[in-house]
C-alpha cells in the first residue's frame, strides 16, 4: 500500500533526496504559508518596474558554467518557468555564467515584454573569453538570448576605483547601445569598496549590483558601511539591487535566511535582489518569506 503524504511531506522528503548545490539552502525548515507572488518595484530613476526578486543564474559560476547551467537545459527552463510563475520575471544572466543561451529557451515560452533581463559584460581578457569589441560581445549576447534588447547590462565584477578610465571602451559601447533602444540601462556590478564608491557619483551608471547582507560575508565593508553608501546611491537616483544575500551560500540556515531577507527588505536602499536558487522548493521558501516581511 502506498502511504499518502501531504505536499509539506512531500516537498521536504524531495529535497531532502536531492544534491544541495552550491546556493545551499539545506536547511529543511521552509516556509509554505504564501501561495502568492513576488510583487515589482520601482528601479530607482530608471524607469524600469521590476520584480522585487531575479532568478539569479551564477551560483558557483565561471568558465562560462554554474549550478544552474548544471542543472542541465531541461531542468534550468522548469526551474526558470516555475521562478517566472511565483513572479520572478527578472533573470540575471552573465556570459561568465554561459546562461544566455539556457534563458533564450525559456523566453520561447514566456512573453518577452513582461520579462526583466539583465546581463553582465565581462571586461577582463581571460581563458574561456574570445577576443571581441565590446560591441560585438553585445551583439553576441542578444543572438544568444534571441532578444532585440536588455533591459539593464552592467559591467561585471568590478575590482579598483579607476574603472571609469581602464573600461572606457566598455562604456561607450554600453553608452552608444543604450542610445540606439539595444539597452535600456547600464551600470556596474561592484567587488570593491573604491569601485562602488567611484559609481554611486558617476551620471553614467543607472544600476548598481552591491554585494549586502547583515553576516558581513562576502563584502566590500561593514554592514553599516555599505548601507551608508547604497543610500548615496539611492538618493542619486541609481537602481540598486543587492546580491550575496545568503553570503555567497554561507549562510543558509532558516534562521539566517530570515535575517537576511528581512535585512535586505527593511532597507530603504536596496530595491530589489538577486537569489541564485536552485530548486522549485528554494523558490517557494524565498518567495513566501519575502512576501510575509515585505
């Protein structure tokens, strides 16, 4: 006879027979009071309304690969097709990760029009990068992603403060794009106290990706440090969106994924996150504890 369990039951014996990736909520304490879905947020003044949480697609990414390349082509457009139904219309993409080419299978299915895209431009010549212009790479990702425009592109993994003048060719190519509708907003993805620093003043960055989160892990300053300097950014009227919420994985604890999510949601200076989820049951968990502390 086959014994009858309950979907609580049922999710939590499924993961727990699972790989805990690298994302890592490993914890079997989640939260399944919320059926609902992820609301969307103003960007800062950029003129994008986004959900206030990205399927993020770089856990343990490099080489143009990561877990949820991994996950293989199938299991990445149910994973990502069960994002976009609890409202995570918003994919974080990055040539680094090798997801352009797993997100276009999805937008075969979803409407591209109710869908954020966000990718990153890596500006560093290395191993797994051919030689291109930067526009010719952004040509590269919009055959790859099959879509005539991105919604934001950010220069990626920025590492000192003179990034204005070492990536200038990145910039006006970005610039030159934005001009001609092929992108709708730019800006940086920030490892490096003085690069971020240098963007919350520059006009030319419309978006920030800051590393944030109350652990102190995986930063660029203190807790407090970093808050103080997304409020400048905030008050620039730049979009931020915070990644490293669980500290790169490190923290993943129910409990600390509580403080986490809640920390990132009282902000005022933070507008929406990046999660790099790995499961139909994280995806769940994230999405009803964000719509319970929102």
């Amino acid at each position: 006879m086959i014994k009858k369990i309950n979907r609580r039951q049922f999710l939590q014996r499924s993961f727990a027979g699972a790989a805990v990736l690298g994302s890592g909520v490993a914890n079997l304490s989640y939260d399944y009071r919320s059926t609902g879905v992820i609301d969307r947020v103003k960007l800062g003044s950029t003129g994008l309304t986004v959900p206030r949480i990205a399927l993020g697609t770089g856990s343990r990414g490099g080489g143009r690969a990561s877990n949820q390349t991994r996950l293989g082509m199938e299991a990445f457009v149910k994973l990502a097709r069960h994002a976009y139904d609890r409202g995570l219309k918003f994919y974080d993409m990055a040539d680094l990760y090798g997801s352009h080419q797993y997100v276009r299978e999805v937008l075969k299915q979803v409407p591209r029009e109710e869908t954020i895209l966000l990718t990153k431009i890596w500006t560093t010549q290395t191993n797994w990068l051919e030689e291109q212009t930067p526009g010719e790479m952004i040509d590269r990702f919009r055959a790859e992603c099959r879509t005539d425009y991105f919604d934001i592109v950010l220069l990626h993994c920025l590492l000192n403060g003179r990034w204005q003048e070492e990536k200038k060719d990145f910039i006006d190519a970005l610039s030159k794009a934005k001009q001609d509708g092929i992108i709708k907003t730019v800006g940086v993805s920030c490892h490096n106290w003085d690069a971020m620093k240098v963007a919350v003043e520059d006009p030319w960055v419309d978006v920030i990706l800051a590393r944030i989160n109350p652990f102190h892990n995986h930063m660029d300053g203190t807790p407090p440090d970093v808050m103080g300097l997304l409020e400048t950014a905030r008050r620039n009227g730049k979009g931020v969106i915070g990644m490293k919420i669980f500290g790169n994985g490190d923290n993943t604890s129910a409990e600390e994924r509580e403080k986490s999510l809640s920390f990132a949601l009282k902000s005022q200076d933070i507008h929406c996150m990046t999660l790099g989820l790995e499961s139909d049951v994280q995806i769940d968990d994230a999405v009803s504890r964000v719509i319970r502390l929102a």
